[in-house]
C-alpha cells in the first residue's frame, strides 16, 4: 500500500533532549511547554504519535530530522 497514511511516532528521545524538542515544535507548531511535555512523556513503553497523515516520503524526512537530533522514531499506519 503505496499511499497509505503514516503516523510518526517517537519511540527514543535520546541524549539530545534539547534538539529532539525543537523538532517537534517546527513539525507540531507547539509551543516550548507543550513540546517539552510531550518528549519527555513519550517513551519506548509509550512512544509519542508527533504527526498523523503522513505520506512516505514525508515520514522518511521527519525520521531523518528526528535522527538527526538523536531521536528514534517508528511509523504505524493511520486507522481508515
């Protein structure tokens, strides 16, 4: 299913707490304190869904900016 919806979900925030936040701030709009809130909530026993709707192509950049910061992230499909 080439054009199935993708959510990003971040599984690891890593060492770089500070660099993961910003990323999730210009992918979310979130402010600081929501965005802070969120990775430090998310977790490998509960990864955090940062984007819904993703198509492939734009879930593999996000991953890449997320891995960039240090971050690991997985994908799941969209509920139809």
């Amino acid at each position: 299913m080439a054009d199935e919806a993708l959510t990003l979900l971040l599984v690891d925030v890593g060492r770089n707490k500070i660099g993961v936040i910003k990323v999730v701030r210009e992918v979310t709009g979130i402010d600081l304190a929501g965005a802070k809130a969120a990775v430090e909530a998310a977790s490998p026993a509960r990864p955090l869904a940062v984007v819904h709707g993703l198509s492939r192509q734009r879930a593999d950049e996000l991953a890449a900016s997320f891995a960039k910061a240090g971050a690991q992230v997985a994908f799941t499909a969209d509920a139809t």
